[in-house]
C-alpha cells in the first residue's frame, strides 16, 4: 500500500505533538517542522486539517502552537487516516455489473483486506501506535496484510 506524504506527515506530527506535549506543553508548528524534517509551510497546510477534525487544538500567541484535543489512547487511527486521506479506509475494489470469476475473487480478497484494515485503524488508538513506534522490536497484536 502506498501512501501520500500528508498521510505520513500527519502521521508524524501527530506522534510527535501527543509525545512532546504530554506535560501540558504547547508544541510549535516550528519545532515538529525541525525536529521531523517537514516544510513548515506544508506541515501547517496538515495541522489546519487536523485542527478542523478536532485532532489538536491551536493555540495563538508567541509562546503558541498545538496540543490535542484530548488523550492519544481516546484518537482512533481510523479518524486520522480519514481526516488526512479519506479514500484509504474506502473500499478498495469495486466490480462490475457484469462480474468474472476474476472479478469474484479480487472481490472476495480486497473485502478481507479492507476489513481487517478498518477494523486495525478503528482499534489502535494514537497512543497504541506511538507506543508500537517507541518499541524496538514494532511488535502488534495482530498480523495485518
């Protein structure tokens, strides 16, 4: 599966918003900017779709940035990936009307696939995927195609 940099970026600074600001603290555009390598202009582009999901709020001032609107084990995968690519928890095959055998078995395969992907995203919360990225070894629960 591929996917688009804003997926990886929003990704990214999600991670890096929910570990930087665990003590309170507001985490500067700026400083994800820095320590993560991203275009601030880009990143910003990807915080004010975050900021319109309700993923994080804004706050405004000279000592201001971002924090999340609530705990990282309350923010499903599932509302990131559809806040920064709503098409990758879509269906991914679509047969004919006039459907193969070809078409029954790629149907049959990508509807497990999608399952399991939709149900991973709706059960692994922000913190479980920090976590999991924390954990030398990457160890899941669960084996994912």
């Amino acid at each position: 599966m591929k996917v688009s940099t804003r997926v990886e970026y929003g990704l990214i600074a999600l991670a890096d918003i929910a570990i930087y600001s665990e003590e309170g603290a507001v985490v500067p555009a700026s400083d994800i900017s820095e320590r993560q390598s991203i275009s601030q202009k880009y990143l910003e582009q990807i915080l004010v779709s975050l900021k319109h999901a309700g993923l994080i709020k804004a706050h405004k001032g000279s000592g201001g940035g971002y924090t999340l609107t609530r705990s990282a084990d309350k923010i499903t995968m599932s509302e990131v990936l559809n806040t920064l690519d709503d098409s990758i928890l879509a269906d991914s095959f679509q047969r004919d009307s006039d459907s193969s055998i070809r078409d029954q078995v790629n149907l049959c395969f990508w509807n497990h696939v999608d399952a399991n992907l939709r149900e991973f995203a709706e059960t692994v919360t922000l913190a479980d995927f920090i976590a999991g990225c924390k954990n030398k070894e990457n160890v899941w629960d669960m084996y994912v195609i």
